[in-house]
C-alpha cells in the first residue's frame, strides 16, 4: 500500500474533472475530523445507542455440529436497518454534516445501504436521495418502501441494464452536478479514493469487536474468518484488524451466479481482470475490449462487477483467498441456517455460509471459524420463499 | 491534420473552432461514417470521435443511449480506429481526437493503444475520467507518439491544479463551463464565462469550449469570452436520435446546424 | 400480591382439569430451574449473543425536540426477530427443553411472538406449531413466510373472527390433548398461573437493562415509562424494577382502535371490566352477559380483550395509567418516527409513541421520558405504506 | 328432580344414568325447545343444559360451532334460564345441570347466579373451566341454594389433587376420559377405563363419563369399567349439525340414537 489512495496497483481516483476538488476536500476533511475526539464520541454514541453496536459474537451450535468447525457468527443482521451497512453510513452523514453539505446521494443495489443513508440522513438532519437501478426497485421492494417512509427520495435507473453498476454511474453524474452542496454517501469500498480508505474505516469496527470478542471467548485468534462481498466493505471491515496475523485465514466469498460459465456470474475473482470503473482501478468483469460486464447473481447486494481496490489487492498478494458460491448452493444455505440456527440470512450473508458448509476441505475439524453474518434476509423472503418453495 | 497548425490558423484568421462530438457507431457504423463526412463537409475544424463504453459516467443522457447503441450494434474499440483509418484513407484531413474512457485504454494497454490511435490517423486523445493526477503514464506514452493528451478544466478545479494541468497540457485546453454532464442545455451557464477568463490568465493553450453547447448564440457568447472554440455534441446526436429508423435523413438538418454554428465562430468581433 | 399466582384480584387458574397438572408441573419445574447458575448462565448467553441483549437505550433528538422532553427509546426493535418477545420465548423454550418436553406450541398475532417461538425452538432443539387467526395471516403475511421459512407449522385458526382471541382458545384445545409432551409457550403476561409470572419475569431483563442505562447516563431515575400493550409483557418487562419507585410514572397505552365507541376499539381499560378468560381474571372487554367482546385496532398485537392480570391490578392500584392512542394518531406517530429518527416502529410500538406525541399535559419540559421501542415495522410495512400513502 | 334421588335409584336398579349435553340457542331456541323435550322423552335420565360462551376454550369443533351458531341467534344466559324455567312448567321432572364457562356466574355475580339457576329448576352447574382450587367461592354460593357444583376428574389430574376434588364433589363426579376437549370419538381410549377405576376406588359417588362417547358400545364398556353413567354432547349436535336449514327433521333420529344410548345402558351384567 505504497502511494496514497492506491493499494498495491489497485485504487486511485479515475474521475471526471469535475469531482477531483470535491475527492480533495473530502479526503481533508476525513483526515482532520475522524481522528478529533468529538467525532469520535459522536459517531461512537450513534453507533452504540442508534445501531446497537457491539454486536454479539453468536456461538452457533446448530452450524457447528454440522461442520465439525466451532463456528461463530459475527451478527451484523442485528444493526440498526439489518446489515453492516449502517456502520459506514452514519459515520460518513456526520462527516458531511459537518462539511456542511445538506444533501447525501447514494445508490444501492439491494436498499440495504439505501436504507441505511436514509436512516442516517434523518438522524443527523440531511435530505437523502437514492439511486436504484428500475430492476432492482422490483426485485427488493420492500426496501424501496422503507426508504420512502423514511423520507428518502428513491429515484430509479433506468441506465444500462437498471442495476447497481448503472445507478452508481447515475450518481457519481449526479455528483458531478451538485458536488458543492451534496455528500456522495459511497456504499462500499469501492470508488475513487478517498471513498475506499473511508468505507473500510469506518467497517472496521467489526473486526476491531470480533477480535475482542473472540479472544475473550477462545482465549486465541480464530483460525479463519469468512465474508462474502462484492465492494468488499464487510469483509474488510471484518478482516483488517487481523491483516497482520498471517495465520488467521481470510476468505471472501463472491456471488458465483448459476455457473462459471460467462454472463452467468459476478466472480470478478474467477473471471475478470484488473480494470477501471467508478473511479478505481480494481479486479473488474469486463470483455477483452475492455467494456465492463454485467454481474449476475441472486443476491442484489453481490451483483456488482468490481471487487474494490483493496481487496482486489489483498487477494492478488495472497493475504485473502478469494472463493464463491452459486446461487443454488446460497438457497440451501438459507434453508439450513433457518433451521438449524433460527437465523434468516441476506442472501448476500448466505454466501459465506454457503461457502463454509460446502468446503469442508478447507476447514479442518475443530477449527474456530468466524462467519461475517452481515445482514438478516427478511428483504429476501419473496425470492428465497420462491425458490424453495415454489411460490 | 496538424492539431496545433490548425488551431494556430485559426486564431490567426480571429475564427473559433468548431469541434463536432461524435460517438462512433450510434446507430451504425454506416451512418456514423455519412455523419463525420458531413460534419467534415459543413465546416467542423476538427472531429471528436468518441469509443463507445459501457459506464460513460462523464455523459448525460443523450450520451449514454448513444454509447448504449453503438455497443448494442456490436461497435468495438477497433471498429472505431480502423474507421478513422479508412476515413483518412478516404481524404479526411481535420484533425481528429479519439475519446476513451480509460478502460479501453488500460485494457489494451497505454503504449498499444496510443500506437494503433496514432497508426489510425489520430491527433490527440480525450480521456473522460483521467484527471492530470492519475494522467503520467499516459501523458508520457501519448507524447512519445506525437499524440496530445488532451486535459480538462472546469469551474471546480482549483487554482493550484488548474496551475498543474495546464503544465502538463497540450494542443489545447478543454474547458467544461459547467458542473455536471455532457448534454445540450439551453442556456449558458455565466460560471462558464468566468471559467474561461480565470484559464485565459494563466495560460495562451487554445481554450475549446464544451458541455451543454446547442446554439449559435452560445458559440459567439464564448468566443466573445475569450474562448477559441467550442465542442458541440449531444445536440448533434439528439437531432438523428429522434428519427433512429431512418437516421440519414436528418443528415441535412445536421449540416445545417452545423454551418450556423460555424458562422457563429466567424462572427467574432 | 397476596396469594400465589393472584395479583391482588387479578390471576388465577381458570382451566379445564385436564390442564391443571402441566400448570403445576411448569410452576414448579420455573421455580425449581430459572433461579439456578446453569439455567441463568444457558439464558445469558443466548440473551446476549443470540437475541443480542442488552438493547441499547437511544437518546432520541428528533423526538426530544418535538416534545421538549428527554427522549430515550429503549431499543428492543434490535433484539433479534425485530422485538421484545424473543426474551420471552428463548427462556421458556429452554425450561420445556430441560422439562423434556418435545414440542412447543403457541399462538400469534402480529407473527412477532411466533417467530421468536420458532427462532428459540430452533436453537433449543425443539418441534414449533403456531396457531394464528387467518385475518392475522392476511394482515402478517410476511411473518408467515418467516415461520414457515424456520420451519414452523402454522396452523390457521378459523373459530370465533379469526384473530388472536381465538388462535389462544385453540392453542389451549390443543394444549389439553398434548400437555405432556408439549410446552403451551405463552406469548404475553396473560394465561392462567404460572404463565403471568413466567412471561414478566422473563421480559424484566429489559427493565433492569433500562434502570442501569438510564442511571448512566442521566445520574438519575426516569420522570416517566411509556409502553403500548395488550397482554402486557414489554411494558411488565420494563416497569417492574421500577415498581416501587413511585415517583416514575409508568404509562399503560392500549390500541383506541378508531374511537371509543362500541366494537371499534381494543381499550378494555375504558370500556371492559374484570373477567375471565384464557385462565385468569383480568381486565376484559366483554358484553352486559359476559361474552368477550372482539377488540378493534389496526395493530394486529394489541388486538385482544383482555389485559394480563398484573397489568390489570397495578391500574386498578393507581400504579400505572392506562391511557390509550387513536389508529389515526399511531399512524402520524409512525411517519413522524421515520422521519425524525429514521426508525420504523411496530404499530403496536407506535401507539407509545402517539401518546408523547399528542399528550403534552403528561409531560413536563425537560422530562425524562423512556418509551420502550418494542419492535420495529417491518411487519407492517403495507399497511403503513396503504395508511399513508393509499397504495 | 332430585339428582342425588335419580342417580341412587337408577344405581338401584343396576341401571347407568344417560345425560345428553345440549349448547341451548343452537340453532334456535325453539329447536332447542323441541330438542329438550326429545331427550327427556327418549330415555335420558339427566339433561345438561350449555349456556353458550364465545370462548368455550375446553370445547371441540362441534361444540365451537354450536356456541358461534347460538351467540349469532342473540341467545343470552338469561334466554336459557327462561327456557329452563318454561320446561319446568311444562312439566320436565329429569334433573337438570346448567353448563356455563366461569366468565358468565362471574359476570352476573357468583350468588345471584346461583340464586336464578336454583329458581330456573336446575340442580347443578359444570363450569369447564374452573378446577376445585378456583371453586371455593362457587362451591359456596351454589351448596347454600342446595345445587351441586359438579367437578371434573381428567386422566392428568393427580392422586393428590383426586382426593381434594372427591373431597369437594357432591352429586357426581365428571369423569373426562380423554385428554383433550368435548367432540364424538370413534373409539374409546384405554385411558377412560383406567381412570374410571383409579377414581371407583377412592369414592362411592357416581361417575358419570364424558368426552367422545358416540356409540352405545362406548356407552356398555364404559359401564362394565365402573361408570354410572355417561355424558353424550358433540354426538347429538353432529346429528342437528348436518341439517341446519331443518334441524327439526333430525329429531326422530336423534331420538332414536339416544334410545339405543339408553338401551345400553341397561345391558348393565
Ligand atoms: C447484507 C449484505 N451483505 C453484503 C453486501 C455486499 O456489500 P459489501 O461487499 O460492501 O459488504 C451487501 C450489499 O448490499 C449486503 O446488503
Ligand atoms: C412489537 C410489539 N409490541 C407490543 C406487543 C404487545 O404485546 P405485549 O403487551 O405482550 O407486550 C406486540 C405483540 O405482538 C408486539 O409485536
């Protein structure tokens, strides 16, 4: 991670002229407020009393015994809104509230970081606008709802293919208008620097919990920590504190579609190369002209076709492994982690689960493995229930 | 086909240039090759040829269906040099700037890219998302080859980067009067006048003038402002995208559009 | 409290005989076991790392500022299955499980209390059948698919109007043909003895919680708790240890419905009277002759005649005030709470949060006024979005 | 009239007691009326007479639907009193136990409850739902106006609580021989009998046996195990249930049912 806003290769800040003051400003400004004591104890209030932070470090039985592993869930599906994603935004709504802005844009895919930035908009007194692609407006609803009683302007995409790439292209345009008054809230660890260093900051009080939580727990670091992603920014946000314990393994588990064969899947890992999109050079699904490639997967929250910079980075340098899982094998992991734990994952979630329960070759018995249990699947219920029951 | 011998004629006849931005293949290559002929044919100084891509993220609307339709055609970053070649072969002397979104670039490669861009009978390159910051390599790779790589300027960049870019700057200067996307408006915005005094100061670069231009009005209000020329795009493509079916018959009405625009270059008092 | 399973008048054991035996046994097998180290210890950990306990008590500013009072809300939104009524059924499924028993059953109104039967079956191990009105299924789809999805039977209940009322009479049919493999586990503090006692005792852990944050962080005891309800188990849970504190006023809000009149409101404080059903005698809406009268409120939890029997004795006492909101009022309260705080409260939550809203003359500035938040609105997310928005 | 007259010398006679369970109001009063009346001419020896309850929570379908049809006709406690009260004039000598869930004697108040069942011509009461440990007040009221309140003996009620409940008992016991609620069975469990024996043993009051009994074979082992009688209630309703636009059609059926009940009851070896 030599150069500034680049990790590795990976990274930078590949925008429109345009943006570049509002990137600068933005970087000052998070290198002078989030360290202040202020910003920490406000943003740390929030987190404990509005989010519900810590969360808890779940011993679950149910996945263990099948497993053989001592699995542990870290229970981000308990934060306010159901996933991860409000760690990063309430942190950024403070930020750009006291930069002054008035305004907070953002895109989601699967209305959980949607969701979120409405949430803390309305905490920290901030209009929010949110982009969404028109497929994924159908296809999660429920959130759209959600943010629309909160308040939140959901304006759909019909760019492109009407999902996330395309409503993040939407908003960085949409930035490009109104940088002056308005924060882009980034969802994930991905876009142009400082975006990326931001996101994954802000995520990293998961691992800095689940470390804690573990040691007081087992008395020894766990052997493994498993998260699914796509931007990356709940498996950062989990991994980073453990980058330099080389013996703790790190699995990032990405949308593996219906097959690895082309336009079926959102593997970047498997089957893109390094690329630029959004403002960042990253691990990126494109054609061999270069044209970025549509991601499919169930899971709205994966279908993106770039992994972020820095875990772009860290799975070319070996620090990270990267894996998937298809999309029936996610449905399955749902159905088991219902029953025998009680819990209705994300179908995002349910990728690292999945991923645990059909490797048991990379687990050796009695192994303490930490899955990033990073949102609950209620948004999913429809096409989960579709699915496994056929209506 | 020399870009700065161009622009210098230019300033010496005290004319604007009118540099017509096209996306290559929108709604076919056949058309796209009538329609730079016909920019060529009604006073276009110099051609922007565009590479459609996938995530045009510095494009507005018109733009974006563009770049969508070319790619849906099945356009590739190699159908657009080899039509520059062939237009050259075919006699086209304007100088031509090949505009990339840095993918298409980084995904061929920087060197290769600029070899085949110049070996295709390009001048210059613009790149939409490539800020002078992460520019170096390509900056060295370009002029190695002869080729400009052409910077933007726009109402937020800051005295000290404007100070850089225009270090790093040649051919000419694109000047983004406004804060957003390309697309037509119908109105200048007075943040573009001032932009192009606040450049003026600093640097003698030709100033070219683009985002938002639909109107022989504004072309003169720009030159007026010191600018020496000016980029008009999205109002082109938003005059054959209305009739796709059929789109050489709006041929005329462009060449028409295209004249009173370069009258207005003309007009400069 | 005089007699053992009364509280004052209220109480008692009104069951068939064929019943009484499995009341006995559940009455001494909780004495026997909830006090003890290992039981205490088993609940801990699955209050805190499953359920996610303690909830934290947000200071609300949105809501501060509307009301001039110290807002807190006590976040049982967060506990896992979105509200209070896991503290419930994780501590009476691990005493059946430890009694032996093989299955339990329940009922459910707005799907809540069912889910969380269902989630703490599946981490104790034990078979769940839900009875549930088939108006209720219609209204909580959602939480149906959700039980469904943790494999839970759901058995519509099409006696009497199809709601909550008569899903308990079934489960209590049911209950007499299987009471000695199967643990009746009750939703609410209603039911005969022990139930009342078991379901309080149970849910309090959110008083205690309350108690020491509010201490924390204010140096000092509440002006006032404010809590919705029917049965009574959050605001039993989050009054107790306050009980003897006479100087917190302790709010009892029951669903208006759409006024006071006659068979459009579920406020048997206002319009019942003592009697007897489901095995105890509390506060009942019922006719001139005795026969229970159906309760009317959009918030399909608060939908049942009678009020528990502590919750009865303690307003007959003085101790509490049973006050009540309007369905008009709970709605505005939702859309206010969205849009100040960002959280989407149940429509039973809301009815706590209607009555700071609309009634100032309760409450002076500068008050110190905790609302328990029990449960979010995701659950009533049509209904809301058909309230307000009329699509 | 008298219960404890009835029962002792149908006992004399070696002859089991037949008490047919009746939801008044079901359809209608005027059926009921004409039900009552069939009963008492067809053999039975006691009648029980329900007050419908919108909750009858120790109840099966049958009986459900039977309170829910009642309650819709606007039957009230009072109606059936009345009705009580009209049959005693008419002459109805068998003794008669008013049913009623708790809620209703607690409504109306515990004594005068009591007071205009005893005025009615009743001579008992079952309250479903309350166990001999909530009686205490009841069992007070009712024994000073000389009407049994009669207990409930189930196969989960311990030896313990069996001895308070014989304790408290007068007129009969209610022996339920399933755990569960009132409605036909096809087969009798094994249970019935053996608790019909554990009670037998502790008193010599009679036992009359109820829930599920549907067929005179139920009604002879029953008697052969002990019992002095049987309780027969969802069967008779079933009968009515399946003509409700013409419930009186069913009478001559249900008479006959109730005599092959009866004729069983003297088969008594
Ligand atoms: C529950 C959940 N998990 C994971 C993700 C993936 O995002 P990231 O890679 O940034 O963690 C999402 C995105 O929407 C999500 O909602
Ligand atoms: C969120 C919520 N709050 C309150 C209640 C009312 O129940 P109780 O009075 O037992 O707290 C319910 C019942 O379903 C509920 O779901």
């Amino acid at each position: 991670m030599a150069l500034k806003g680049r990790f590795g290769r990976f990274g930078g800040r590949y925008v429109s002229e345009v943006l570049v003051q509002a990137l600068e400003e933005l970087e000052e400004a998070f290198e002078r407020l989030y360290p202040s004591p202020e910003f920490q104890r406000e943003l740390g209030i929030l987190l404990r009393d509005y989010a519900g932070r810590p969360t808890p470090l779940y011993h679950a039985r149910g996945l263990s015994e099948l497993t053989g592993c001592r699995v542990y869930l870290k229970r981000e599906d308990l934060v306010t809104g159901g996933s991860h994603k409000l760690n990063n935004t309430l942190g950024q709504a403070l930020l750009a509230k006291r930069m002054g802005k008035t305004r907070l844009i953002t895109e989601t895919a699967a209305g959980q970081h949607g969701l979120a930035t409405a949430m803390a908009g309305n905490v920290v007194g901030l209009e929010v606008e949110v982009f969404m692609g028109i497929k994924d407006m159908e296809r999660q609803a429920s959130n759209v709802k959600r943010m629309q009683l909160l308040g939140a302007k959901v304006t759909p995409v019909t760019t492109g293919s009407g999902v996330l790439k395309d409503a993040v292209s939407d908003t960085l345009r949409e930035w490009a208008r109104s940088s002056r008054t308005t924060h882009y809230l980034m969802g994930s660890t991905v876009g142009p620097h400082p975006f990326p260093e931001i996101v994954a900051t802000l995520q990293s009080v998961i691992g800095r919990e689940l470390r804690e939580q573990i040691l007081e727990r087992e008395g020894r670091l766990p052997d493994a920590i498993v998260a699914c992603g796509s931007g990356g920014s709940n498996a950062l946000g989990a991994f980073r504190p453990f980058l330099e314990d080389r013996r703790v393994r790190l699995y990032f588990v990405e949308g593996g579609g219906e097959s690895l064969e082309a336009d079926n899947s959102a593997a970047a890992f498997q089957l893109g190369r390094p690329g630029v999109l959004h403002g960042a050079l990253m691990q990126l699904l494109q054609d061999e002209h270069g044209q970025v490639k549509p991601s499919k997967t169930r899971a709205a929250g994966l279908n993106y076709p770039g992994r972020g910079p820095e875990i772009s980075y860290l799975c070319e340098v070996g620090r990270v492994k990267p894996v998937y899982a298809f999309d029936r094998e996610v449905f399955e992991a749902v159905r088991i982690t219902c029953r025998k734990e009680g819990l209705l994952p994300a179908l995002e979630t349910a990728h690292a689960l999945a991923f645990l329960l059909n490797h048991p070759e990379e687990f050796d018995r009695g192994e303490v493995v930490v899955v990033n249990f990073s949102g609950r699947g209620d948004k999913d219920l429809e096409t989960i229930m579709r699915h496994l029951y056929g209506a | 086909m020399e870009l700065e011998a161009t622009l210098g004629e230019l300033r010496r006849r005290g004319e604007g240039a009118l540099m017509p931005h096209v996306y290559f293949g929108d709604p076919s290559p056949s058309f796209s090759l009538r329609l730079l002929r016909t920019l060529a044919g009604s006073g276009a100084d110099l051609l922007e040829l565009g590479i459609p891509f996938s995530d045009p993220i510095a494009d507005g609307p018109t733009f974006i269906a563009s770049c969508e339709r070319a790619l849906s055609a099945g356009v590739t970053p190699r159908d657009c040099l080899k039509a520059l070649a062939g237009l050259r072969e075919e006699g086209l002397r304007l100088p031509v700037l090949l505009t990339a979104y840095y993918n298409l670039i980084f995904s061929r490669g920087l060197a290769e890219f600029c070899e085949e861009a110049r070996r295709a009978g390009a001048q210059g390159l613009i790149v939409p998302d490539l800020p002078v910051e992460e520019a170096g390599e390509l900056l060295r790779e370009a002029r190695r080859r002869g080729l400009h790589l052409i910077l933007q300027v726009t109402p937020t960049t800051s005295e000290r980067r404007l100070g850089r870019i225009v270090g790093e700057a040649s051919g000419f200067l694109y000047v983004i009067g406004v804060e957003g996307v390309t697309g037509a408006r119908e109105e200048l915005e007075p943040s573009t006048l001032e932009l192009i005094g606040r450049v003026r100061r600093l640097t003698s670069l030709p100033l070219l003038v683009g985002f938002g231009i639909s109107r022989p009005e504004h072309v003169a209000s720009l030159l007026r402002a010191g600018a020496d020329g000016c980029v008009v795009g999205s109002a082109i493509a938003r005059i054959y995208s209305e009739r796709l079916e059929e789109p050489e018959s709006t041929l005329p009405r462009i060449s028409d559009f295209v004249r009173s625009l370069k009258g207005a270059t003309r007009r400069k008092t």
